[in-house]
C-alpha cells in the first residue's frame, strides 16, 4: 500500500519536474518555429511550416555548421496562445531564435513578449500588421516579410486608373492585419480621388455574412475584400449564392493560394480579382521558380505557395543565412546574431530584401490578378512589380506617423 | 444532473485534533507543493504550476456550483475575464485606452468583487434553470459577452483586448517573478480550496446539497431555494474573480480570446477530468490538462496534437466517469485514514430521495 502511494508520488514529482527529455546534441542550434495549426487559419499555419522547412532544406538542415533543430510551437490566431507558444519554446525548450508567428495581434503581442527576453531573438513569421514594427518595436524583433500596408502598394492606383472604380466598400476582419490592408489599399486609392462609403469590420471565424452582404451598398463599383482562409472562403460562397454582382478587389491573403485552391463556386466571383502582395503565382523570375519546384517538394503542398509560406521562408532562410555569417555563435546572447540579422541584405524568390531602422523590411510587392492556367487552377497572374517598397510608403516617416495608427476608422474617406 | 454532482457528505464527524482533521492526504500535498519550487524550473513553476492552480480555482468555482449546487456552469471564465478586464481598465495597461491606475490593493480586491457581482446576477438568471438549460443559458452568456468583447472597441477594445499588464510590486518583491508568482497561486488556491471544503460541511453547504438533491421538499420546508443558488453563484464569482485577477497577472494580457467558447468548455473539461466529487478535484485535471496541452505537440507533432488530447480526455472518462478522483479511488489504498479519500468514499453512503 505505501509502495503503491510512493511510486504514484514518485511519478507525480518526476512528471512535474522533469526537464525536457531531448538531450541537447553539442552540434545543434533549435529554432522555434510558431505558427497557427489550429483554429480558424489551421490550413495557413501548415503551409508557412511548408515554406520554413524548404528554407532548412534549401540549406541540408544545417546553419553555422550546426544541424538545425526545429522545435513547433502552435497557436489558434488569438494573440494570448501566440504568446503562451513562444513561452513554452523559449523558457521550456530553451529555443534562441523564434521565427513566427503567423497572423497580425500575434505578431504584436509577440513583439511585447519580446521585450521580456532581450537574449532570445525572434524573427517575423508572416504576421503582418504595422505597429508590430512602426510604433514601439522590440530591438530583438525583425521582420523580413513587409507588413500589410506595404503588400497593397500599387492596388489603389490600378483600380482607379485602369479599373475605373470610384466608390469602393470594403469587408474585412475586425482586427490589426486586415486594419493595414485597408490601411494600404486607401492610401492610394483615397489620395487618386475614389471614395470609400462603407466599411464592414466582421470577426474571425464568422460563419455567416448574410447581414454582411445585405448592408453593402448597391452603388459601389467594387468590394475590397479582406478576409482569410476559412473567412474568406464563406464570404465569397454566400456572396455567390445571394446573386452578388459588384466586381471583387482582393486583400493579399483574400486570394492567396489557401483560399484559391478551396472547392466549391469561387471560381466566376474570382477571376479577374486584382489584389497586391509580396508573391505573384506567374512570376517568372527563375529565383521564383526554383523556390516554387523546392516548395512542392514539402508534403501536401499547393500548387504554387502561399505567401505565408513566402514569409516564413524568407524569414528561416534569413536566420540560416545570419547563423552562416557568426558560425551559429550565439553564446554572447545573441548579439552577434542580432547585428548580422540587422545589416543582412538578400535575394530572395521576389528579390532583394533589406531592413529598415525599425527592422522592417523593405523589399518588391507585386500586383496581379486571378486567372485560369492551363491547368484550370486559379493562379495570381503577375502584372505589375512595385520595387523596393518601404513601409512608410515612400512617404516622409514623421509625415506617416502624423497619419495616426491604423483602426477601424483610421483612414476614412467617404 | 444529481449524478453527476453526487458531492459527499459527512455529516458525522467527531471531535478530533487539528492534525486528524486535516488528514495525512492533505499534509502529504502541502508538504509537496510547499517544496515544488526546489525541484522546478521556472517553467514548471509558473506555466505548468501557477497556470494549473489558476486554471483549477476557475474549475472549482464550476466544481463548487455543479458538485453542490448541480448547476453546470459555462460562464466561469466569463467571470474570471470580467475580473481580467476590471483590471485591465482600472489598473494599468500600455494599450492607451483607460488604465486609471488604480493601486493594486484597491483595484485587485474591486475586480474580484465586480466579478462576483457579475456570477451572481448570471446565476440569478440562470436559477430559473434547471440541468441542460442552466447549461445552455450560461454558455449563451459566455458566448454573447465574448463577441461583444471582441467587438467592443470603447470599453474592451476589441480583438487585441488590453496589454501591458504587470502584476504589482509590492512588499519588495515582483508578483510575477516565478516563484512569489508561484506561491501567490499556491496562497490563493489553498484559501479557496479550503473554503469550499468548509463551506460544503456547513449550514448553508448542507442546505444547498439538499437542495440540489430536492428543491421541492426543500422549498416546502420553508428554505429560500433561489437565494440559496444564487449565494452559491457570488462565492463561486469570488473564487473566479480571484482566479480572473492571477491569470492577467500571468499572461500580462487579456483579449477576447481568454474568455472564448474554446477555454469556457475547457474549464468544463478541467473539472470533469478532474472529478465533481471533491474541490480536488478540479486541480488534477487542470494539471493533466495543462501538462497535456503543453507537451502534446511535443508527443504527435503540430498536425494532430489536439486529437491525441482529445484521445486522453476519452481515455480518462471512458475509464472513469467520475474523472481522475475516480480513479484515485479505485486505486487508493484501502487503509486510508480520516483524509480526504474517505470524504470521498462518503459519497456511497449518501441517501437518495
């Protein structure tokens, strides 16, 4: 009887006390990799694993003459489990580099937990909202991938000039990311002269946009649309089925390959949607192309990859490259690391990529529009490259702070 | 309902010194969770050991509302989030909306009261209920107050919520630093745990399992049925508050995304894990919870880990409906003196009207 009351004990202790079993190799450098595979954006978070581990692969899964050792941390998309993931993989797993996470509030909040732990750096997944860089950033954040604003450069032009589009509502999700696209996409398209009447915030996850489809006024000449994944799957289905008529522009993630490649009648409302974003499916640069083979290596993999899988490449490749440059000598906390991540500037599938002094990149953003290939899949067909955005725009920095932070009603012009 | 909530009762206890009283079973605990902190790292002490204690004092207002009351609550989280944003708006927080700035001593206590208050008035809506519909009423409270959370910019600024939350500093010592935050929990938890216990075992503890076994006849003899619930709601509001107020402090956020629909059904599971039987109950499973939670990735990978954690919780009801506590008493050892195992065992001795 007490054998039985000790062991029982003994096994509670030894659960609750054991460090991590994964005997750390002397030649190994982890890397935590954090990104939503639950939850509403599950489908994006698996394909930016994709694109991380073709980065790792690219390089034989080594950095600094070390293997490299990838330790997954998981989120729902909600900024408190992003935060509760980075924990766990810093102060359990022990990781000193973090690349992730995936989607905007993550990002932001991440950024704050950054600041707690000035030793371990943290490299941007695909999380894109402004203020995760611009205001208050972390000396320990960087963010290779462009934020939001910056992946619309070029839209408003385009839909004002070629389209003709002069009244625009917009839809999109109540929370930091898609506030910066709209953010983008009105910068250029207010300052040509176009009007935006109506702008519908609706919460991630949302089953239903009837309500939604019914206070989008008649008159507008288009609907921006800025939703993700699963969201953006529903809105476009119902859209269809309520017999909707107004032409679609896209956010960067609205027809990015997660959504694109989902069954059921997406196809007639899609095609001919122009959007912006860091990828374009057609673009025949053979940096692109190459990545794009190497990409569908990775099991399960789209047909061409998504920018989420874009980011997190760029951001791995970024640390492997960074690793390269110190010999994976990150035993002065990280300084070293920190200071080549900071000067780094590289080729990448969509061209070079530097940071600015905030650690933001600045790098081409491509504009396009959804086609048929000759395979019958929708594809991004590439139609204008924007180089070297920055993510002030091209605007004087002071003059773009004094434009305020991005929120629901920041900007407006009706 | 009256099943699954069968609490123990022990009507006959003798007189008997402090130390008999409280039981090998409970010092044995103490005597382990007191030294934990030797043996842990910081990571166990805080994000397995603290958020296990939080996470449990949240399931044991459940534990205390259900097991005694046989009122199945959804909306325990919801109550912890409202202490959370109290002290979101009330404290400090670097989200630039409110933050007044309270003191701790003056907005921590505040928060845990307007959380009871809140756990009342759900409760007194939600008495009219009884079993599935006390169930469906409290979810659509925790479902409706977290869109209107996350779709609130005024008040709860929306999606983001508020960040920038420190716990306080205060007698010298950071309260988020892992091991005064570990024995903060630890104090917490072991004031409500052993407010429960003591709650259960008197007058009102009595009268309310009675009249969770038979409101009727209980009503007939002249007792304030409703009164009686909806006190139980403000006590299991306190302890949810308090709970509320310790997870802030821990995670230094809160956002919509705590008090979802997703962690309001994980505090059910917690507490059913874990056992309705006895206020321990809700601790077990918050531990097995939290551990499985943590390290499942770890086990499957990031594909499948929230299947493999869906197996376990099976796994443990399908062998023991009663959860964990069932399964300690079916393994306990037999000579167990007047601890808690035979609080528990008390259960078969219950009448049933």
């Amino acid at each position: 009887m007490i054998n039985k009351r000790t062991l029982l004990a003994l096994a509670l202790a030894t659960g609750l006390t054991a460090p991590a079993f994964a005997v750390a190799q002397a030649e190994s450098v982890k890397i935590g990799l954090l990104a939503t595979f639950e939850g509403a954006f599950a489908v994006l978070g698996e394909d930016s694993a994709r694109g991380a581990m073709t980065a790792v692969e690219e390089f034989d899964g080594t950095a600094g003459g070390k293997d490299i050792e990838i330790v997954r941390g998981s989120s729902d998309a909600s900024p408190d489990s992003a935060v509760r993931a980075a924990r766990k993989l810093v102060e359990q797993d022990g990781v000193k580099i973090l690349v992730g996470p995936l989607s905007g509030d993550e990002g932001i909040a991440v950024k704050d937990f950054a600041k707690t732990h000035p030793d371990v750096t943290f490299i941007n997944g695909s999380s894109a909202a402004q203020d995760t860089t611009l205001r208050d950033p972390a000396e320990n954040f960087f963010r290779f991938s462009t934020d939001g604003a910056q992946w619309m450069a070029g839209l408003g032009e385009y839909v004002y000039d070629e389209k003709g589009y002069r009244s625009v509502a917009t839809v999109a999700e109540d929370y930091s990311f898609p506030y910066t696209q709209v953010f983008g996409f009105m910068a250029a398209f207010c300052k040509a002269g176009g009007k935006v009447p109506s702008k519908s915030w609706v919460p991630i996850g949302n089953k239903d946009y009837s309500s939604v489809i019914a206070a989008i006024p008649d008159e507008v000449d288009a609907i921006y649309v800025a939703l993700g994944g699963a969201d953006a799957v529903n809105f476009l289905s119902q859209y269809n089925d309520a017999g909707g008529q107004a032409p679609l522009i896209g956010g960067s993630i609205t027809v990015d390959q997660t959504v694109l490649t989902a069954k059921g009648k997406l196809r007639d409302v899609l095609i001919g949607t122009p959007a912006a974003g860091p990828t374009a499916d057609t673009n025949d640069d053979p940096a692109w192309t190459k990545f794009v083979e190497d990409y569908k290596k990775q099991e399960g993999a789209f047909p061409s990859p998504s920018l989420f899988a874009h980011a997190y490449y760029v951001g791995m490749k970024a640390a492997i490259l960074a690793l390269n440059e110190v010999e994976g000598d990150l035993s002065d906390g990280g300084e070293k690391f920190r200071a080549a991540l900071a000067d780094l500037e590289f080729e990448t599938p969509t061209g070079m990529v530097s940071l600015d002094e905030n650690r933001n990149a600045i790098a081409d953003i491509y504009l396009t529009e959804v086609t048929e290939n000759e395979n019958g899949e929708l594809v991004n067909k590439l139609i204008k490259t924007t180089p070297q955005v920055n993510q002030t725009l091209g605007i004087d920095r002071d003059e773009f702070m004094a434009l305020g932070a991005v929120s629901r009603d920041n900007p407006s012009c009706e | 309902m009256t099943d699954l909530a069968s609490a123990g009762r022990n009507t006959s206890l003798p007189a008997r010194s402090w130390l008999e009283r409280i039981g090998t079973g409970h010092i044995l605990l103490a005597v382990f969770l007191l030294i934990y902190p030797l043996m842990a790292s910081d990571f166990f002490l805080t994000q397995i050991g603290g958020y296990s204690l939080v996470l449990g004092m949240i399931a044991l207002s459940l534990m205390l509302l259900a097991g005694y009351g046989g009122m199945v609550s959804l909306a325990q989280i919801t109550v912890a989030g409202a202490a959370g944003y109290t002290v979101a708006i009330f404290g400090e927080n670097n989200s630039g909306i409110y933050g007044f700035g309270w003191p701790w001593w003056l907005y921590a206590p505040f928060a845990i009261l307007l959380a009871s208050l809140m756990s009342a008035l759900i409760g007194w809506i939600a008495v009219r209920t009884e079993g599935i519909y006390t169930i469906m009423i409290t979810l659509a409270v925790a479902t409706a107050c977290f869109y209107f959370a996350q779709q609130n910019y005024a008040l709860f600024n929306g999606f983001p919520g508020y960040n920038g939350l420190r716990a306080p500093e205060a007698f010298g010592v950071y309260w988020r630093d892992p091991v005064p935050y570990y024995y903060l929990c630890l104090a917490t938890a072991t004031i409500a745990y052993a407010a429960v216990l003591y709650a259960a075992r008197s007058t009102f503890g009595l009268s309310l399992q009675a009249i969770r076994d038979n409101p009727r006849r209980m009503r007939a003899i002249g007792f304030d049925v409703t009164a009686h619930k909806v006190f139980a709601w403000w006590l299991a509001g306190l302890i949810a508050g308090a709970a509320g107020v310790l997870l802030v402090w821990f995670n230094g956020r809160i956002s919509p995304g705590t008090i979802s629909v997703g962690p309001a059904i994980n505090i059910l599971v917690i507490a059913i894990i874990g056992g309705l039987r006895h206020p321990i109950g809700p601790f077990l499973g918050a531990v097995v919870v939290v551990m499985m939670q943590t390290f499942a990735i770890d086990i499957v990978g990031a594909e499948r880990f929230n299947t493999l954690i869906g197996l376990v919780f099976l796994a443990i009801v399908f062998v023991s409906p009663d959860g964990i506590l069932g399964l300690w008493e079916r393994f306990k050892p037999r000579t167990g003196g007047e601890d808690w195992s035979s609080f528990v065992k008390g259960r078969s001795d219950k009448t049933k009207t």
